[in-house]
C-alpha cells in the first residue's frame, strides 16, 4: 500500500470517527423525541360537548401560575366541543403557534394535543350538571374560536374582546345562561404589569356545577 493510500484510509478514518457519534447523537435524540410523542388523556370517548378540561403543564408559565394560586391543582383549563362530529378542545393560550408568524389567540386542538405529554403532567375532565347549559356553552366557545379571538395578556375579565383560559370557558358558560364562576377575583399581592388580580383555573374547578369523570 502506497503513501497516497494510506493517507486517504487515515483520512477516511478521522472522518468516521467524527460522523459516527453524530450520527449516534441524531438517532438516539431521535428515538427520544418518538417515545416523548404521546398523550397523558386515556380515553376521547368519555369526553361530551361543554366537558371542561384541566391540565397541568410542564413549564415555568404552569409554575407561576401555580406558584400564586395557593389553592390550584392545574395551570390551564379549556372547553371541548364538536368541530364536524369531532371532539376538540377550545382554549386560550400564549406560546403555542402553528406557525412563526402566528399569534397568541384562542385555539382550537385534539384533546390529544392538549393533553400532549409535551405540555400535560396531569389532567382531569369535570362534567357540567347541566347537560343543555354545557352545548350551548360549547357551541359559543366554537364561535369565539372561529372569531379569532386574541390572548388577554392584561387578564382582564371585563373585557370580552381578548380573553385568557379561565375567562373564555366562564364567558362561554355565562352566554349559555350558566356561569361556572361569579365570586371575588383572586388577588394576587403584587401587580405584575397592568395586572393585581384575576381568576385561576381553581376558581372554576370549584364550582359546584361541575362533576369528576375522569382524572389522570
């Protein structure tokens, strides 16, 4: 074997050397991505129109959120409701685009995607007493998705032309003659911004117009 050889099988070498664990590093960063694909929601059949639905995220705006509402056990609440025969789930959120250019506003997913493993640790379905109360909620939450309604980033109750989570699942059951929530604000003891105080998802948990189906 020739000088000219055994350079290029050193060479090939080094390069291999150098490919090998990142391609080792792609694969198995890729294998965890598909076992961190999943839904922590066991059944979709058990939900029903006007089901409102309680999760526990895994990131820091869930802690905050946690870390003022002393008596919470979930960061983020939404309605579900029937899109051409399929049960979704109407929230509203910040931070969860489709796209770059998309915007902080009231969304529509798959209670699969809402109780993603990737933004779920824990969940629960409570069920309206109330069965015609819960799909004219539904159906006016579906309604304010489809205007397009903003993210409240003031968390203003008053003010029904941007709304956060536990306002638009409160507002939607007010217009259907049954709200969940009627009492004080909390209040948090400091002001964030514009903001001193504003209602948690506890505050509909609470509600004694709603009852446990299903937690997990």
């Amino acid at each position: 074997m020739n000088t000219n050889e055994n350079k290029t099988n050193q060479l090939f070498i080094r390069v291999l050397s150098v490919l090998f664990p990142c391609v080792l590093f792609v694969f198995i960063c890729s294998c965890d991505k598909s076992e961190r694909i999943g839904s922590i929601l066991p059944n979709v059949s058990c939900l029903k129109e006007g089901d409102v639905v309680f999760r526990l995220g895994v990131g820091f705006m869930s802690r905050t959120v946690l870390e003022f509402d002393n008596n919470g056990l979930y960061s983020h609440v939404g309605i579900v409701v029937d899109s051409a025969g399929y049960k979704m789930v109407v929230h509203a959120v910040p931070n969860e685009h489709d796209s770059d250019d998309d915007v902080d506003r009231v969304r529509m997913d798959t209670p699969e995607k809402f109780f993603g493993i990737d933004r779920a640790s824990v969940g629960e379905v409570r069920r309206c007493v109330d069965s015609v109360a819960a799909v004219r909620a539904s159906v006016y939450a579906l309604k304010l998705y489809k205007r397009g309604i903003l993210f409240d980033h003031s968390y203003d109750i008053n003010d029904s032309t941007r709304m956060y989570c536990t306002e638009l699942v409160n507002f939607a059951y007010s217009k259907a003659g049954l709200p969940l929530f009627t009492g004080k604000q909390h209040f948090l003891g400091i002001q964030i911004a514009d903001i001193d105080s504003c209602v948690f998802p506890s505050d509909l948990y609470a509600s004694d117009k709603l009852v446990l189906i299903n937690k997990f």
